[in-house]
C-alpha cells in the first residue's frame, strides 16, 4: 500500500472519506478486494484480503509477493 495519484490506468473507490487506487488490470485479477481498518495488540493499520490472498492459503503459502 502506498500513497498516490490516481493515473489514466487506475479505478478509484471513494469509502467513508478514504479514497483507493487500484490498477484496473489487476483489480481484475485479484477480485474481491476488502480494505479494512483493524486494531491489534501489536498496533494498528489496513488489512487487504483479496483473491491472491485466498489462492497463497490453498497454495500453502505465506501470503507475501515472494512465494
């Protein structure tokens, strides 16, 4: 997750005040996507879930971009 500006190639989702860019293409890809906002015991931040989440648990996988 990173801050930008949205560019010709991105979809936008404005949410409870909070604006998200994705590229279209891999927004493709990777639907559903679910943006929430958690509280832990080691802090807080956004989760995202979304499809790759799901195929790297049947894959037996971390969940990270290096499997």
């Amino acid at each position: 997750m990173a801050l930008d500006e949205p560019k010709e190639n991105d979809e936008v989702f404005n949410e409870n005040g909070l604006t998200f860019l994705i590229n279209k293409e891999l927004l493709v890809s990777v639907q559903p996507v679910n943006v929430e906002f958690v509280e832990t015991a080691k802090g807080s931040g956004f989760a995202i879930t979304s499809a790759l989440t799901k195929k790297a648990k049947e894959d037996n996988c971390c969940g990270t971009c290096s499997c």
